[in-house]
C-alpha cells in the first residue's frame, strides 16, 4: 500500500511538474510573441511619426513659397505700386500665378490624402485609348501652340479593337495629361514630343510620352515617383510643378494592377511609360 502510495506521489509530482513547466514554456512563448509585436508596434509607430513629420516639413514647404509669393506682390502694390499701371499688371499677373500653383499643390494633397486612406475607388469601364490620348492632347494644345510645338502620334496596336482597354478613364485622362503636361513643360522648347501606344502582349497595352529634352540624370531615375523629389528644384519651381504628379500618377497606375516606368538619355530626351489591360 505504501509503495503504490509512493508511485502515486511521483506520478502526481511529476505529472505536476510537467504541467507547470508546459503552462510556464506557454506563458514565455506568448510573452515573447507579445514582446515581438509591441517591438513591431513601436517600431511601425516611430516609422510613422517620422513620416508624419517628414510630410508635413515637405507640405509646410511647398505652400511657403506660393503663399510668400502672393503677400509679397499684394504688399508691393498697397505700399503704392498699384498708380502704376504696368507695374500693377505685371504684380497681379504674377500673384495670380502664384495663386493658381497653391490651388493646384491643394488639390494634388487632396489627392494623395484620398489615395492613401482608400477613398478613392476605380471605376473600371471599357474604352478606346486612342480616343482618350487625342483629347487630352486637344486640351493641351494651347500650350503647344503658345511654344510653337507639336505632338506626334505613333499607334501600333493592330486592329481597333486592340484600342479598347479597361481602366478607370477619368484616373488614366489625369495620368497621361500630367505626363503630357511635364514633356511640354521639361521638354526642348523646339523638340517634338510623341505619344506611343502599342500592343506588347495579348492582354496588355504600353502607351509612352517622349520629349527630347535634356534628359535626366540615372541616379534620380528611381527616385521621381516621390512626393516632392525634384531633378532641379529652382527650374521645377520656375514651371510651377507641385512635386505630387509623378506620385499621384504612379498610385493610379498600380491601382489598376498595372505599372509605370521611366526611361531617360542625356541630351536626348526622356520617356514615361505605363501598361494597360486591354479590353476582352
């Protein structure tokens, strides 16, 4: 009787031991799981606090100069340039200027802000790409004709129906008007600027806006699509460039589960492109 009394004891020992050094490797275990994702957590807040922080030094930034810009000419004038009729023209059209690139920064924040909390949704349709490049192109055509340039369209996509794609029209127009826009305004003031579309697989489209300006740099290739990068900050400035299109354009290419790329030469030039699906 006390020897099975005895085996009973070890048993329940052990059995007890065993319990607590399995609730015991349980408790560390989730200790550290606990531990790892406060350490992620810390880390991902920290990551966040310094982009906050980043964001908004680059957006405080940027709405300086148009803001100082506008106060600056406003003050010249009351301080009695205003009796001056060329120079009152010649200050209101500036502020002007300045005004308009502060509405636009505005708006490209919206945008962005839109994007990066999901708030902006795409609404995908089927649609002729060549139809959409000729009218964005007609929309800027005052600017090309105010510098004496022009546009040349290069469509190598097969049949009509190869035309047809399936994106959000409103989203691709933005896309391809503000890398249309930056050609114009980047580009050789006397070079043409092409826009090419073509066929690169059965289910994919390319379309590529070329100028043949100065090109850019390979070290600021891969850096472009940030917010607020700039190649040559004074002359992106001077052409009252936000520093967000690239930015707002490459979100709404990966969007649509397509991607945006550039390609650039020295004194030859540089080319956006982007994919498309087409449509089926």
């Amino acid at each position: 009787m006390i020897t099975v009394l005895i085996q009973f004891c070890i048993f329940f020992i052990v059995t007890f031991l065993s319990l607590f050094l399995c609730i015991e490797w349980f408790v560390e275990r989730e200790q550290k799981k606990t531990e790892q994702l406060q350490k992620e957590e810390i880390t991902h807040l920290k990551n966040m606090e310094i982009y906050r922080r980043e964001f908004l030094a680059d957006v405080s930034h940027e709405l300086r100069t148009p803001i100082f810009a506008v106060q600056g000419f406003i003050h010249t004038l009351i301080d009695g340039a205003v009796d001056d009729l060329g120079v009152r023209d010649k200050f209101l059209n500036k502020a002007m200027k300045s005004a308009d690139r502060l509405s636009n920064l505005v708006n490209d924040l919206l945008i962005i802000s839109q994007i990066e909390a999901g708030e902006i949704e795409m609404k995908m349709r089927r649609f002729h790409i060549i139809d959409l490049l000729e009218e964005v192109a007609e929309s800027l055509e005052h600017k090309l004709t105010k510098k004496g340039r022009n546009i040349a369209f290069a469509m190598d996509i097969g049949d009509n129906e190869d035309t047809i794609i399936v994106a959000d029209r409103e989203r691709i127009y933005q896309v391809v008007a503000n890398l249309l826009d930056n050609a114009i305004k980047y580009g050789n003031p006397h070079g043409k600027i092409s826009i090419i579309s073509r066929k690169i697989s059965s289910q994919k489209l390319q379309v590529s806006i070329s100028d043949e300006g100065r090109g850019i740099e390979k070290e600021h290739l891969e850096q472009l699509f940030r917010r607020f990068y700039r190649v040559d900050k004074s002359r992106s400035r001077e052409k009252g460039g936000t520093g967000l299109g690239l930015a707002i354009c490459k979100h709404f290419i990966e969007a649509h589960g397509e991607s945006i790329f550039v390609e650039s030469v020295l004194a030859k030039g540089t080319t956006f492109s982007f994919t498309l699906k087409i449509g089926t």
